[in-house]
C-alpha cells in the first residue's frame, strides 16, 4: 500500500474514533458524572487492580520466555576437550554467509547449514548425539 493512502486511511480511522468517542461522552455526560460521583473510589482501585494484573501477568509471560529461551551453553575450550576426547558430538555451524564471508575457517567436521534452511535441512542432524550449534 502506499504511503500516502495509508496515511489518509490511518487520519480518517483516528477521526473516526476521536469523532465516535467525543460524541458518546457527550451523550452519556450526565450519567458518567453520576456514576463517577457514586463509584468513584471502586472504579479507580478495579481500574488500579487490573492494571496490576496485567503488569504482573506480562512480568510472569517475560519470565517463562526468558527462561525457553536459556540452553546449555559450552565454552570453545570445553568443546575443544571434548573433540580431542573423541566424544560422539556432532556440530553444526549456523553462521550467515557475511560471517563465512570473514572467517572461513570451520571447525573440522562441522556441517554447514544456513539458517534459512534449518526447516529444509533439520533431518541431516544426527539424534543419537550431543548437538552443538556454533553461530556468531
């Protein structure tokens, strides 16, 4: 879409709502003014209350994220220990092609796999072994 019908739909949708929202709280002044008057005080601690528990709610979100989000990490020294141990690891190297590009060099062994092919290519990781992804 271009910029410019975008920017007419977008100002004519926030008149739309500026327009529909000034005139109901014209209509309904009185009876806002009333109910205000009479549950003011609960209307402002429901109003805090559930502010609250959105805040909180997208604090716990933010944590189960963080926490799917934390793996095992391995240091290149302690990977280094391991190939030389002869341990049964596969690794897998998700660098971009600008990375590859700089550093050419690859850890020996490892199978090259771009990102944007993983969905592709996911079946050539082996299962039956620790798997190391190295990306920069």
């Amino acid at each position: 879409m271009p910029v410019r019908r975008f920017m007419i739909y977008d100002s004519l949708g926030a008149l739309f709502w500026i327009v529909t929202v000034t005139s109901l709280g014209l209509m309904f002044s009185n009876q806002l003014e009333q109910i205000a008057l009479r549950w003011g005080g609960w209307l402002v601690a429901v109003l805090a209350g559930g502010l609250a528990a959105y805040v909180l709610w997208k604090f716990i979100q933010r944590r189960r994220f963080l926490r799917r989000l934390r793996i095992a990490r391995i240091t290149p020294k302690e990977l280094m220990d391991k190939l030389t141990a002869k341990e049964n690891i596969s690794i897998v190297d998700l660098r971009q092609p600008m990375d590859i590009e700089a550093f050419p060099q690859m850890i020996p062994g490892a199978l090259r796999i771009a990102m944007e092919e993983i969905e592709e290519r996911h079946g050539e990781i082996p299962r039956d072994r620790d798997v190391v992804l190295y990306c920069s």
